[in-house]
C-alpha cells in the first residue's frame, strides 16, 4: 500500500531529504481529490472483498454508521446486485453483494476474539495470543509546545504535557497487558517522533497550501503550518504505516487525554469539568465523502467488517472506565460526531485520521480534562500504588486509574468472547 520510497527535493536543496523518505512526490503536491499528504488509494485492492457483504450490512452501516445524515449518497449509487462507488476521478468501483457477512481472516491482518487460538488457561492469561498496539497520543518533550498540548500555571511549577501522560499510561497499560499474556508493542517509547523527518522538510507544501487559501505564505505562517504538516498529518500516517505493515495488531489502543480551552498556557484557565468518552469511526461529512482517499479507506473498513469488532470493543472498554474513573460522559454539541447507540452514552461516531486509517479496530479514548482542577491536583500527586487523599477523596494515581479502566475492559471483553469458543 505504501509506494516505493524516493528522494525528494522541496524547492531547494537544503531541504533534501534522505534516500530513506518516508514520503514520495505526489504527496507534497496540492490534491483537491484527496487529503492533505495522502498516498493515493489503490481501489483494485478492494476487489477480494466482492461478494462478502450483504447488501443490507453495507446500507445499514453506511447509513448509521459511518455517514452524516445523507452525505454517502453523494458517491454511493445502490442497485439490487451491486453498488456503484465512486472512486479516482469520475470512476467508479463496482462493489457486488453476496448472500451473506462472512469475511475471510485471509482478508485483514486482525483477528475478531473468537478467531485468537484456544485458550485453556483462560483465567490466569485471558489475553494470551492477543497482539495489541498501543499509541501514545502526541509526541511530548520538546514538541509539546510545538503541538499545543502543554501548559503551566504562571509559568513556574510543574508542566503539563500531554505526549508525556500518554507516554506513561501506554508504558502501564503495557506492563499490565503483558501480565494476562497479550503481545504489545508500543508505537513510540520516548518523546519523540516516529518520523525521520522534520517541519522544514514539509515548508514547500506549507507554502503552496497558503498561497492556496490566499494566506500570506512566509515568516511565521509558514513556520506553523510546516509544523501542523509535521506533526497533526504526517506523524500519523507515519504511525499507520507502522500499524499497518509491520505490528499488524488486532487492535490499536489510542491514548489520549482531553482538554478544553485554556488560553494562554503560561495562564491557563483551570476549570471544574471533568469528563469521559471514546471514539469509533464513522459520521463522514459530505465534504470528507469527496476526498478520494477517506472513502477508500472508509470501504476497507466496511468491508473487513471492523465496526462491529470495534464496536463491541469500545462498549466493553467505555463501561470498566465510567466503573473506574466515575466521569460522566461528554456531550458534543457539534455535528462531527454522533451516538449510534443512544444507550451508549460514552461512544461517538467520529471521523479522526488515526481511526480510519489505522486498519484494524481502534480504541480511541479522551478521558478527563486536562486543564481541570481535579486533574491538575492529581498530577501534581505523581504516579504511585495504592490510594492516596487527593482532594478530599481516596484515589488511585490517574495514570493507574486510567490503566486499570482499559485493562479491565479488554479483559471483560475477551474473557466473554473467548469462552464461547468452539
């Protein structure tokens, strides 16, 4: 899926970089049919999913699932046999249904629970042969202020960087993980990037996507934009070419911490909210339906049937931290995102770059505020064992309590699934 690595010069030699990109040509070029840095979509993949999906799964997912009100019907023309789908320029992919939802393991890399081996020691190791990949949410160190994700109280005291909690969560939930006999590899142990590369090596992009918007295209403009590039996109899809080629895990664990506004990070707002939620893919807008590369890849998953793994996944995860951390849920008061199950009140449907193009089910989790009070006061208090009197009540440190939530669920999860198996 990842083309052939080149050496590319971004307008002038300065910014060459090395034999061993990461990145090829077409992707530093302004697409209007496709996101920013994506490599283009190679629709003839998708022909061994013909005849695997029932037409009634493909319209019921498609419509609840992964669209925004009526915006699939933009590129999707359904007939009695067969779905026309658009796919490079004015083509179509032609998509057949079969007469039942069976998709073969040859056709993606994870595994459902009930596909894993036999486990015959089930209570001691109920996560044996369970291959996990664990993002840290970010980057941290260095970057943190580059990402936007840090902030200190009158510029003195302890810093709070998000890269750097997700880091030390990932490392806990990995220990524990391994514990009940899951294989986990984490996708960064440090606080750096995974990329080799560097924002000057995305400025000419930068610029013409300025120049693009009729933006002033030099200075500090430009600098911000090389970062977002570097950063939001890049470090991503980097990330999902680890996923996706080389640990090829039945999940990804994305690890997050949320926030609201805070404003100026040298006098940050600290509030009192404080809440809980995890994200599955899907509610594409109709502007993200007319990007060639979010459809492709929104068919894949379609296709492999990964929603109703990762669904069940993040129900099972979302009720052990609601038990855990006791937060209520978040509400989105935005279209981005929806409930698919109103009696699932901590999962929304949203259409983040990590969990559509990490091919395979996701759990992506945004659990507390990072600029609350409540939470500043538990970092203040370090990670330790046990419970302490966090203001005034008997807590477990939040990088425990945060690990404990997922580790429980995946356990429930599995546990249930697995015992069933024939």
């Amino acid at each position: 899926m990842i083309t052939a690595l080149v050496i590319i010069v971004i307008f002038n030699p300065k910014n060459k970089v090395a034999d061993e990109s990461e990145i090829n040509a077409d992707q530093l070029r302004i697409r209007t049919n496709l996101s920013t840095l994506a490599i283009d979509p190679d629709w003839s993949e998708l022909e061994k999913y013909q005849k695997q999906i029932t037409k009634k799964r493909f319209l019921t997912e498609l419509e609840n699932i992964y669209s925004e009100e009526d915006a699939w019907k933009l590129v999707v023309k359904i007939n009695s046999e067969y779905a026309e789908i658009r796919a490079k320029g004015n083509q179509t992919f032609r998509l057949y249904f079969g007469s039942s939802d069976h998709v073969p393991k040859s056709l993606r890399y994870w595994r459902k629970a009930e596909e894993l081996p036999r486990n015959t020691n089930i209570e001691k190791v109920p996560l044996k042969d369970l291959k996990v990949a664990i993002d840290p949410g970010h980057i941290g160190g260095q970057w943190a202020k580059m990402e936007g994700r840090w902030y200190q109280l009158d510029s003195k005291g302890i810093e709070i960087k998000e890269g750097e909690l997700t880091l030390l969560t990932a490392k806990l939930i990995k220990q524990k993980l391994q514990s009940l006999g899951a294989t986990v590899v984490l996708l960064r142990d440090q606080h750096e990037p995974v990329t080799k590369l560097r924002p000057r090596h995305f400025e000419g992009l930068a610029r013409k996507v300025l120049l693009s918007r009729g933006q002033n295209a030099e200075g500090l403009a430009l600098k911000r934009e090389s970062e977002l590039l570097f950063y939001r996109k890049h470090e991503i899809r980097r990330r999902a070419h680890i996923i996706n080629n080389t640990i090829k895990p039945d999940l990804t664990i994305c690890v997050h911490f949320n926030a609201e506004a805070w404003g100026n990070p040298n006098r940050p707002k600290l509030i009192n909210r404080n809440h809980l939620h995890l994200l599955v893919n899907g509610n594409y807008s109709s502007n993200e339906f007319r990007l060639e590369d979010n459809r492709f890849h929104l068919f894949k998953r379609l296709l492999q049937n990964t929603h109703n793994e990762e669904l069940a996944i993040n129900i099972a995860v979302a009720s052990s931290m609601a038990n855990e951390t006791g937060l209520p849920p978040y509400k989105y008061s935005t279209s981005n995102a929806k409930l698919i199950n109103h009696e699932q009140v901590y999962i929304y449907a949203r259409n983040l770059l990590a969990n559509r193009i990490y091919h395979c089910p996701v759990i992506f989790l945004e659990p507390y505020v990072m600029n609350s009070l409540t939470f500043y006061h538990r970092v203040l208090a370090g990670n330790y064992s046990g419970e302490k009197m966090i203001s005034g009540k008997k807590r477990k440190s939040l990088i425990h309590e945060y690990s404990d939530g997922v580790v429980s669920g995946l356990v429930n999860y599995y546990k249930m699934k697995r015992k069933s198996q024939k």
